[in-house]
C-alpha cells in the first residue's frame, strides 16, 4: 500500500519515520506547514515532520492554505499516487477533494476517545478537566470535524504526574501501535468503521492566550490540572512582584488554611518547599518554575533567591 503523510509537529514525526521503517507501507509524499520563523533571530525552520521526509528522500509539499490551494495540491501529488492518506496533527482542515482524492479516502489519528473531545485541544483538555483516562481514535475524514466514523479507538490510561508532553507520548504510541494493526490486517478492501453517536459529542476549542493566566482563587485541584495541561507548550503564568512568572510544575498538597483563605499568598514548606494557598482553602506545591527573564528552576532555588517575606503572593 502507498501513502501520503500529512502532519507537522514532533509527535506527528515520530508516526511518519514508523511508517517509514516499516515494511506495511510506502510513504509516497508527505504533506506539512510551510517553515516558520523561530528564535531570536526568526530564521525559518522546517517542521520536525519535514525534516524527517527529507532525510529520507521523500517529496515534500508545503501550502499556506491547502483549501485554497487545492487544485494546485492535486496537480502536485499527481505524480506520486497514493492509496490512502493519513493525518496526524498536520494543522490544518483538508477540503472534500483532498481527502477523498485517495481511492481508500483519509483516516485522521485523533487524542481522544470519540465521540468525546472533538476539536483542535483533546490531549490538553482531558487533563485539564482531570480525566483518569482518555484515548486514541482512527477515523475517516468527513466533512465536519471528527464526526467521521471510527477504524479504531485504544484507551489511554492518565497518570497524576501526566502533563500534555508525557500524555502526548503515550497518545502517540499507541495511535502508531493502532495504525500499524490497521495496515497489518488490510486485505484490500475498504476498512470497516462504525459511525459515532453524535448525542454523546463533547468538544473542545483552542488554547487561547488568555488560558494561561493562572486564577488562585480556583481549587487546588482545577489549579494543578491547568498547569498541567498547559505544559510546555503553552505554560501557565502569574505575577510575582510586579514580574512574569511562570509555574511548569504543582502537585496537590493536603495541608489547608487555618483561617481565611487568601488566594495567592506564599508559604515555605519544610524551608525548600513551596506551596501557594488557593480559592478552596488548600494549598497547591510548586515543583517548578521560571521567573521572567531566567532559566526555569526549583522551588527550591527560586526561595534562595528571592527570599519571600510574609504576606506575599501570586498573581
């Protein structure tokens, strides 16, 4: 069977050079975002799933808007016919004339259990809502997104300490564990899927920017499930005099405040611990952070040297 590979970021990378190494299937083209600027001095960058392609000698395509783009994309691939093409992560919506353009159409490698999760933000919003458990779902394309019906769908058990980059990994191997049984079991015949129950959909949008800014007067547990979910790419954010300060990693504590609660304010724990009291009453440890402008650190270095006084606070 021949393939075409569309995806962009790390996690999507990893399934293309499986793909690759694997004697199931010939990747004919790959599919990916144009580079981008990154660093200090905005050079371009190729996408970890480019760099993977030409290492090994694939044709790549790369469009600004494959939507508007289309008949262009078709004319492009022409030369390198392809089976099936499979998504993960690419970044974009693929109009009807591409992902039917295949004769066996687009499956899509989705991080979540669907019908549950449909949208652009499935690993982070299962943490962020404190799953125990989520997914991996194969699908075929449709017109609306994630409502095609479903190949496969492997749970994914969550961790306390999981945060977006490790359920990311765990999402990926076993969304790469599914798409090789897939190819493994093909008999050269359409696959069989079955359609999803619409009524039981949940959905999820975006991480906005805005979502990074750390509320104390949450719970301890909605507080550490934020964070979490934000880390790394996105990483929750708070002030701390009058300065940015970003908080990469919590954990719940179960001391609670003797008194009024006051969102925000500081503790030592044990004299090298952290905690921050919050909206519950209760107090949530930071592990990690990074003050603006700085090298992310331990609570504690960061109570070395910044030496909090009574009183103090987040946010």
């Amino acid at each position: 069977m021949k393939l075409g590979y569309f995806g962009t970021p790390e996690h999507s990378a990893k399934l293309l050079q499986t793909l690759v190494d694997s004697d199931l299937a010939e990747v004919a083209f790959v599919v990916t975002n144009p580079d981008r600027a990154k660093g200090r001095s905005k050079t371009p960058e190729p996408s970890p799933v480019k760099k993977i392609a030409l290492e090994r000698g694939l044709p790549v395509f790369q469009y600004e808007s494959i939507k508007k783009e289309k008949e262009q994309a078709l004319a492009d691939w022409s030369p390198f016919p392809a089976d099936l093409y499979v998504v993960f992560a690419y970044g974009s919506i693929l109009p009807k004339e591409v992902y039917e353009h295949a004769p066996l159409t687009s499956i899509n490698l989705h991080g979540s259990l669907l019908p549950d999760l449909r949208g652009a933000s499935p690993v982070q919003t299962a943490l962020w809502r404190g799953y125990t458990k989520t997914g991996i779902t194969i699908q075929y394309i449709g017109e609306k997104m994630d409502e095609g019906d479903i190949l496969i769908a492997r749970e994914v058990e969550i961790s306390p300490e999981d945060d977006t980059g490790t359920l990311m990994n765990k999402i990926t191997d076993a969304g790469i564990e599914a798409i090789l049984k897939l190819l493994r079991e093909y008999d050269g015949k359409p696959f069989l899927a079955t359609p999803q129950n619409s009524a039981l959909a949940t959905y999820c949008g975006k991480i906005k920017p805005e979502d990074r800014i750390l509320d104390w007067g949450l719970n301890a547990e909605e507080l550490h499930n934020r964070i979490r979910a934000l880390y790394p790419d996105s990483v929750g954010t708070t002030t701390f005099r009058g300065k940015r300060i970003n908080i990469l990693k919590t954990r719940t504590s179960s001391l609670t405040a003797e008194s009024n609660p006051r969102p925000g304010s500081l503790k030592r724990l044990d004299k090298k611990g952290l905690l921050t009291q919050c909206g519950d009453g209760r107090f949530l440890e930071i592990l990690e952070l990074q003050p603006e402008n700085k090298n992310r650190m331990s609570a504690s270095d960061f109570l070395n040297g910044s030496r909090i006084q009574e009183g103090e606070t987040f946010g």
